[in-house]
C-alpha cells in the first residue's frame, strides 16, 4: 500500500504537516526534526505528490471559481495564483461565476474537470458545491471566506484584528464620529470586519456613529454616503469594509464639496493597485495576498496526501496602509 504522510508522522512522532515541510529547505523546522523525517520517510519508501506526479509524468490541475471580478481586488488574486501556479508546475481551471449567479452554477463545469482540488474565491456560497466535492473525495479550500463546516478549509487574513487596527488608527488621530460602511450581511468578510469594528468602538467606550450597507458595490455605496454626509451631523470619518466602497465614499465626498481627509477621512480594507492610484491615496487594511496564496497551495498538498484530515483555517495578519485619505 502507498506509504501516506500520516504514516511518516506517526513514525516520526510529529504532525503531518511537518512531513511536508522538511521536504522544503525554506521552511520554518529544526534540523533535528527536519533529518528525523527525511531518514524515517526514505526508510518507508515515502515520495512526496509533487514529485510521485512528477515521476509518473502528471500535472497538477486545480480549478479556480471566481465571482465579483468587476472588483480589482479578485484580478489582483488571479494574478498571483497565477504566478504562484507556473512556479508550482500546476494548471489552472479558471470558473467565473455569472453575474448573479451563486457559486453552484458552475459545479458541472467544475466537477467535469476531474482537477485535484478546488479553490472558491467567491463570497457567495452555499453548501452544495462543497458538499459535492466533498463526497468525490476532491479537495476544497476557501480563499478569502470561511464557512462553519468542520469539512472545509479556509485561507483568509485577520479580517476581525484588521478592522479593529483601523478604529485605533481613526481614534489616535482624533476623529469623533466615525460611520462604518458595510458589505454583503451574510458574508464572512463583512461579518468579521464589522464585528472588529464594533467590539474596538466598544472597548474604547464610543458608540458606533452610523452604520450603512454598501452591498460591495460602487453604486450602492455612493448613495449611501451621500445621505450620510447630507444628515444634519455627518461623519467625520467612514471606515468601508472593502476598497471599493472606499473609492465610492471619497467621489461621494468631493460630489458634496467635500475635502478628503479635512472635513471626512476615509479608510478602506483590501489594498487592491487603485488603492495607491493619486487620485485616491486610500489608506487601508492591505491583504498579504501572495502569502495567502502558497499557504492555500500548501494547504492542497496536505489535503491530497491526506483526504481524512478535517477542515483547517489559516488566518494570515493584516498590515494597515497609511496614505492620504485619513
């Protein structure tokens, strides 16, 4: 019988995702453990997949969904799994999901692929699709989203601590009344970076000043600011649950004669490339994206080795981005 990752660990005495990482001389693992495993792995007669592929002349292929690519920030995410998949020697599926349409919209395409695993990137999904995959023993990882489900795995930044680094930040510089615009309600994203928000207003006894939705959408959220900033007390600063929003916050400002960041300061949340563009300067919560990106590949790699394992959850630190608009 094929000698699994888990074999090795047992033998070694140590978690399987050490198993993994002594095969990469980058890897955060003492040399002790490091030569442990290799000896006991060669021992067993244990190849790691990428190089079992490799000797029997495959090529990984991994299909990647896609919904809201009007948003820069799912682009900018296409980009970097694309490089990181040419230096990993894997194949890209790309799925877009319709304008629209939820992620189970495309599970034939993707199911017809017979990929190796799957990555969902969109901010909508129901549990069909995992369910699917999950039953056909193929791999799915959530990028940028989690869901309650012990048989799922995430890659996601700290979207709770990042919310609360931008209250911090807004209260350090004085700012009084600070509005929060909100995304889709039923999303991790906007979940986790309102109730970051919220719970450091909280603590640091200031009642939240407004709270709008903004759908992650331009348009919405143009509108939205617009009637915040007509009331008889506007904001003085709006934090956005994603750039986008932000972007539309800042035109929805200078509509209304507004000057940024003197009369309101704006702070969004992604640092997709507009976000530095000099018409905006956005100062943000910036999404190690790259860094999520090998840790979601990583995260395949013990999947497939390892179809038994349960659901796991990485969640990456976020870095606030201090420009011109707040």
């Amino acid at each position: 019988m094929k000698v699994t990752a888990r074999d090795v660990a047992k033998s070694a005495e140590t978690s399987v995702s050490a198993i993994s990482r002594a095969f990469r001389s980058d890897s955060s693992l003492s040399d002790d453990v490091r030569q442990r495993v290799l000896r006991i792995a060669a021992e067993m007669g244990y190849v790691i997949p990428s190089q079992r592929m490799a000797a029997q002349g495959k090529t990984r292929t991994i299909s990647l969904v896609v919904g809201d690519v009007v948003n820069p920030f799912y682009p900018s995410i296409l980009e970097a799994f694309s490089s990181a998949a040419m230096d990993e020697g894997i194949l890209l599926n790309l799925h877009v999901v319709p304008q629209g349409k939820s992620v189970d919209s495309v599970i034939a395409h993707v199911l017809g692929q017979r990929s190796s695993a799957v990555i969902v990137t969109s901010a909508t999904l129901s549990s069909d699709l995992a369910v699917q995959c999950l039953q056909k023993g193929l791999p799915v990882v959530l990028f940028n989203r989690v869901q309650i489900n012990t048989g799922l795995s995430a890659v996601c930044c700290d979207n709770y601590a990042g919310a609360q680094q931008v209250v911090d930040f807004l209260l350090t510089k004085g700012y009084q009344r600070i509005a929060f615009v909100g995304g889709l309600r039923n999303t991790s994203t906007h979940l986790e970076r309102w109730r970051g928000f919220e719970d450091r207003m909280n603590d640091a006894g200031r009642p939240v000043f407004r709270s709008v939705s903004g759908s992650f959408d331009y348009d919405v959220s143009f509108a939205a600011v617009v009637d915040l900033l007509n009331d008889s007390q506007p904001p003085d600063a709006i934090f956005c649950a994603n750039d986008i929003m932000a972007m539309a916050a800042i035109d929805a400002a200078k509509s209304q004669g507004r000057s940024i960041p003197h009369d309101v300061a704006v702070v969004g949340f992604d640092d997709v490339p507009m976000a530095a563009w000099q018409s905006y300067r956005l100062t943000t919560v910036r999404q190690r994206v790259r860094l999520m990106v090998q840790d979601t590949f990583k995260l395949i790699s013990q999947l497939i080795e390892d179809p038994a394992a349960r659901g796991t959850i990485r969640i990456t630190p976020s870095v606030l981005i201090e420009r011109d608009s707040a």
